[in-house]
C-alpha cells in the first residue's frame, strides 16, 4: 500500500491508527488470560472460598452502583505498607473475579471499602448510610436515606443471575451445574447460587439477616448492607501463610 | 511556513505535494531527542532482563540479580523473583524490625508494667491513637466519648462489660452484644410509668413516693428486671446489662432531658422499646499486640478497674 493512499484517504487513517495504538495495549492486557498466576487459587479445605455473591448481596451491589458509591470508594487494597496497617491484607485479583464490572475505582474520596465487610455493626452502616454525619461529625459522605425507604425489587432478580452468568459467574441452573457448584464451593453456598430458587433465597436471607433492624420491611438498605457486610471477607487469611499469595506475582 | 528558499537549499521534502504546491519538509530529528531515544531502548532492555516482563505460554520471565529476601512475622525467610507483593513483606519486616525492641517489649509486659514504664506506655499511646482513629472511632467518637443511645462512652468510669485489663481485651477481642429486651406488651403502660420512677429514684432522683413503690414491684416481680440488672439492679458485667443506680446513662439520655418529664420518657422509651447493640470482634482483624495496646488505651482513657 503506498504512503500517499493512507495520507490522502482519512478513514483509512483512522482505523490504522487505532490498531497501530491499541498494539501497546494488547501486548501488556492479553498474555494475563493465558498466564496461569493472574488470578489466585484460593482454597481452603478442597474447596473455593471465594465465591460469587448471593441474591441479596447481588441487589446490594446493583444498588451501590446506581447510587455511584464508587465515585468517591475504591475497592483495591493495594500492597503497600500504609494501606495493609489501615485497611487489612491487600486486595487478591482472585477476590474481584465474580465482579463484574470490577469496582477497583480509583478515586478515593472516602475510604477504601475492598474490606469493611464485619468492620462495624449493621446498625452502624444504616445509621451511617441514612446519615453519615451522625456518626461521623467531619463527613461529607452524602445522605441515602431513600435507602430505608424504597422496598427492595427482587422481581427481577433471575435475569440478573443469567445475565451474570453469561458472562461467566457460575450461577446454576441444571442440575448438574447446581453439582459441579456443590463440589467447587461446598453444599451451603451452592444452595444460594441456584437461579430458579434466587426469591426465596434472598427473602430468606433478609429475614435471617435483619440487616436494616427492621424484620417488617425488605428495604434496599436490607440489600446495601448484606453486601458491605460481605466485602473482603470470603479469604480468612490465618488459613495462608504470610508469604502465599506473593508466589502468585 | 519556511520560505521557499530554504527548502530549496538545505532541507528535504518528503516529495508529497497537496493542492498543488502544499510540500512537506522532512527535517532530521534534533541529536538530543535521537539519543533519548535510543537510551529509552537501552533502559527497556535493561529492565526486561532485571524485571518480570515478557509472557511464555503460561508463565513469565521473572527477571534475574534482583532477588528480594524477606522473613514473615513467623521467621520464615523466603527468597524470590522482584514483585511488589514480595516488597511489602520486605517493607513489613524491616518496620517490624524497627518498632521490635518495642513490640517484644509490650509483648512481654504485663499491662501494670507497661503502665509504670514511661517508654512503653508513650509508644503504646502513639500506636494506639491511630489505631483507635481508624478502627473505633466511627463508633465511639474520636475522643472515646461515644454517642448516647448508639456506642457506649469509653471516658467514662462505668463499665458495662467490666473495666479490668482482662475485661477490656475480652470484649475487643471477641466483641458484645448488648440485648436489653422490649417490654411493649408485655408490661403495660402503667407498669411501664412507674418501673422507669423508680430506677430513675435508684440514681438520686426525686421522684413520685408512690409510683416509685409500685415500681419497685415491678421492677423484682412483674417485669423480672432483677433477672439481668441484679437485686441491687447494680447491672452484671458477665451480660453487659446496664448499672442503674449510677448517675451514667448508656442508652437512655436522661443527662440531655431537660425536664423531669422529659427524664422519665427516656427511661419509658428503654424499657418499651428495648435496645439491641453489637460491639464487632476485631480477633483476625487486629493482631493480638494491636488489641493489647488497644486495651491499655481503653483502659487508661476511661480509668479503668
């Protein structure tokens, strides 16, 4: 092809020009799929312990999205000494690998969330949520207080597992996914990643749980606090040595 | 642009030309940008050999003279490849190596000696303070002083789950769950009314004569009230129910009432609604020598037994 024919024909340009600048890129992003370190084998006793994220905990997740929590949290614990001494381990690729999209984030307004799972009570996160500065004089975390107020939609709740695990989550609909989950993740959680009994599992869990303090009402708080109440806490690192995960970089 | 005179003479055109006489120079690069260039390449390979850096099938090269040896807080000593999670653990030992003669002091220490040693107790102040900043004090307030209703003031000399060292550790470590049961239905209002003159009658209050008598009844009879807060409704530490005889409220904010009445509804709204509190367990989260400062702090903040 000669010189002047891409010189003189714009379209042209542009596409040879975008995959010129995207080979930088692809270099660095697509060798990670292959290499067989990029995301952690995490288990404990046979089985995975990192594990896709419940009914109730995915409606948590959809709405910490919605509401854009994200712009000002970032969940990533990165390997740095400051950050270990006020927010835990760092973060494991292995542990954002049902998240989809990620919320790495990297803005952080606020504090770091990749661990506040069982760091306060739930009573704290719904006084915090409806009303951060009652908690916490200096905030300038935003109220959510529609949070208590709106009911929590779950009709929907299915397609959300099947959208999911289109692209890749392993929620189970036949019988022998509903196995294979069995042995990968242990019979408990194998029971909450079944699509056709996500309703009953949610409303079960909300009552079980009592996240808003409220048992009358399935609120979205009941959802926002089941998924806090979750994040960084499926690894127990006392199961793992000291030096474990840094075998995997 | 140059004038034609100059592209004349000197300086090549790349030969394209537009609209006719539109040309192009192709001036050589500067010498400086050429060289930074090269040394950029040079930099490259370099690291590519000092470094993780190229993809083989699987796996990857992990770079080589660039070994980073550190030994876990468990004395292991392991030696690897450059990565950064390796350099946390460096950087972990070497901070642990800096603050050890500290560390194993306070660990080896009895709470009575790291109080009675200037050293000890001023580096266990500093570690706790930021401590208590990024772990406790979006409950119990920056200060210790807590929140009535909510999180229980640690400046204070009244302790619901025991104030001694031991106590203190036990309830960090493992975490409390404060259960005051609701009484709606189960008392009526009446009983309610009176029960909550006569604990208000236990701390010095002067209350209705009557009412408080009835209330008594109540409060050892009707409601079982002695059944958790002890006859002497001194409160037991071995279930965090409350000292009502005390002028400190935890829960019910008689101090901010302004009226007598306004004293007694807190009470009513306690013992109606009941209160339902959780302290979290830091055990996993904190070290064992984080929550051993921790509770030297506590203790010390709010005099403890």
């Amino acid at each position: 092809m000669k010189h002047e024919s891409i010189e003189t024909n714009a379209g042209l340009l542009i596409v040879l020009t975008l995959i010129v600048i995207s080979i930088g890129g692809l270099v660095e992003i697509v060798p990670l799929y292959f290499i067989d370190s990029t995301i952690e084998e995490v288990k404990v006793e046979g089985k995975d312990t990192i594990r896709p994220y419940t009914p109730l905990e995915l409606r948590g997740r959809d709405i910490y999205q919605r509401e854009g929590c994200y712009l000002c949290h970032s969940q990533m614990i990165r390997p740095f000494r400051d950050e270990k001494l006020r927010y835990g381990h760092y973060s494991l690729a292995a542990e954002s690998k049902f998240d989809h999209p990620f919320q790495w984030g990297s803005k952080r307004t606020g504090p770091d969330l990749a661990r506040v799972g069982k760091k306060y009570s739930n009573e704290w996160h719904v006084q915090h949520l409806t009303a951060p500065r009652s908690v916490v004089k200096e905030s300038i975390m935003p109220n959510y207080p529609w949070l208590s107020r709106n009911s929590l939609q779950y009709k929907d709740i299915q397609d959300r597992m099947r959208a999911l695990k289109m692209v890749g989550v392993p929620y189970s609909e036949t019988k022998a996914e509903y196995e294979a989950n069995v042995k990968r993740f242990g019979e408990d959680v194998a029971k909450n990643l079944d699509i056709i009994n996500a309703e009953k599992n949610l409303l079960a869990q909300a009552e079980s749980g009592n996240y808003d303090g409220k048992p009358e009402k399935l609120s979205e708080m009941d959802a926002v606090v089941a998924y806090l109440q979750v994040l960084g806490t499926m690894v127990d690192f006392s199961k793992f040595d000291e030096g474990h995960f840094a075998k995997f970089r | 642009m140059m004038s034609s005179e100059k592209s004349k003479s000197t300086v090549q055109t790349t030969g394209h030309s537009w609209d006719g006489d539109l040309q192009e120079f192709n001036n050589p690069l500067p010498n400086w940008w050429l060289w930074t260039f090269y040394a950029t390449v040079v930099f490259a390979i370099v690291y590519w050999i000092l470094y993780p850096a190229w993809p083989i099938g699987k796996d990857y090269t992990k770079g080589v003279m660039n070994e980073i040896t550190y030994t876990t807080a468990d004395g292991k000593t392991v030696t690897t490849h450059w990565n950064t999670r390796a350099l946390l653990l460096k950087d972990m030992q070497q901070a642990r190596e800096a603050q050890q003669q500290y560390l194993k002091d306070i660990n080896a220490s009895s709470y009575e000696q790291i109080r009675n040693d200037e050293e000890k107790s001023a580096f266990a102040y500093s570690m706790a303070k930021v401590l208590f900043a990024d772990n406790c004090a979006a409950c119990h307030q920056a200060g210790g002083n807590g929140k009535i209703g909510f999180y229980p003031n640690l400046l204070d000399d009244a302790w619901l789950w025991g104030g001694s060292f031991e106590k203190i550790q036990e309830t960090i470590t493992n975490g409390r769950h404060g259960a005051m049961p609701s009484f709606k239905g189960r008392l009526s209002e009446e009983q309610i009314s009176d029960v909550a003159e006569y604990v208000l009658s236990l701390s010095g209050n002067e209350m209705d004569t009557a009412a408080v008598k009835r209330g008594r009844k109540v409060f050892t009879t009707d409601g079982g009230c002695t059944a958790c807060h002890g006859a002497d409704a001194k409160g037991q530490i071995f279930m965090g129910s409350a000292n009502l005889t005390d002028k400190i409220w935890t829960i019910a904010d008689v101090p901010g009432a302004e009226s007598a009445a306004d004293k007694k509804s807190a009470v009513m709204q306690v013992v109606t609604n009941g209160k339902q509190r959780t302290m979290p367990a830091w055990k996993g989260r904190l070290s064992d020598t984080e929550i051993k400062i921790l509770t030297f702090y506590v203790h010390q903040l709010g005099s403890g037994k």
